[in-house]
C-alpha cells in the first residue's frame, strides 16, 4: 500500500481544493449561480406568470455569467479580466501611426554641415557583379572543374581495379 501525491508542474497552476474538487472561487460563484437561479426561477413563475420554458431559459441567461466567472479561465486568466481586455481591445483604435523623433529638416541640415565642413561621405562605387564571385562561373572555370572531376573518376576506377585484384 503506497500513498501518492500530484504534484503539479506549474506552480503556479496549483489551486487549493475545498469541496468536491473545487477551489474556493467555483465553490463561491457555484453557489451563488445556484441562489441566483433558484431566487429567479420562483420570481419568474409565481409573480410573473411565465411559462416553465421561458423561465428556464431566464435561468440560464441569469446564471451563466456567474459560472463562466467562477470556471472559465483562458490564457491563465480569470474570465473578468479576459473579457475586460477584449472589449479594450474591441473599442481601441485600430490604427497605429509611427512618428520619428528627427524631422527631415534636421537631418538635412546635418548633411549641409557635414559638406561645409570639409568632411566627406564615403561611397562605395557599385559594380555590376555582387559580392559573392564564387557563384559566378566562365567557360574556363567549367572546364577545369569538368578535367579536374574526369582525373578524380580515373584516379578511383585504378584504386578500385587495384583492390579488386
């Protein structure tokens, strides 16, 4: 007879179980849903009138916010604050506009300068190759490589005849 414990991996993730499995916070919003839900069901059919049908549904519609308060947690986050930043993100401006701290006059005035004072921007001349010249083959080239592998096969056919016999 062994005793086991859970251990979780997140600490974080840990949640100290009260009744049946649920956190103070579920246990909470769990018996509140059900006072709700009880108090507004007898509201709906003794002093209001309405059918069973229609009751149930203004059941659900009452207590459900209080469930997915109490249940509900998407990305580590309690559903209050999840639901509080996508109505930020809903209702905030969608348009993001870049503005640099140097204004266009600044810069060029820096470059007057520069030419008042003698001082000389290096520029390199552009050439019609890139940099890499090794990806760039001529004729001579392919034909050395092309004699070069031609000796390589020959040099192995010999090793080849000459571990053979």
């Amino acid at each position: 007879m062994s005793i086991s414990v859970s251990i979780p991996k997140e600490i974080t993730d840990y949640k100290e179980k009260i009744i049946f499995s649920l956190s103070l916070r579920e246990l909470i919003c769990l018996i509140s849903a059900i006072v709700l839900g009880t108090a507004s069901y007898a509201f709906c059919t003794q002093i209001l009138d309405l059918s069973s049908e229609i009751t149930g549904y203004l059941v659900i519609l009452f207590s459900a916010p209080l469930l997915a308060v109490g249940f509900i947690r998407k990305d580590k986050l309690p559903f209050e604050k999840y639901v509080a930043f996508r109505m930020a993100h809903f209702f905030s401006q969608k348009q993001f506009s870049y503005a640099t701290q140097q204004n266009y006059f600044d810069i060029q005035s820096e470059i007057n300068e520069r030419k008042f004072c003698n001082v000389q921007l290096s520029r390199k001349k552009t050439t019609k190759r890139p940099e890499a010249d090794i990806f760039f083959t001529n004729q001579a080239k392919r034909n050395r490589k092309r004699k070069q592998a031609l000796l390589n096969i020959r040099a192995a056919k010999k090793e080849f005849k000459q571990a053979r016999t």
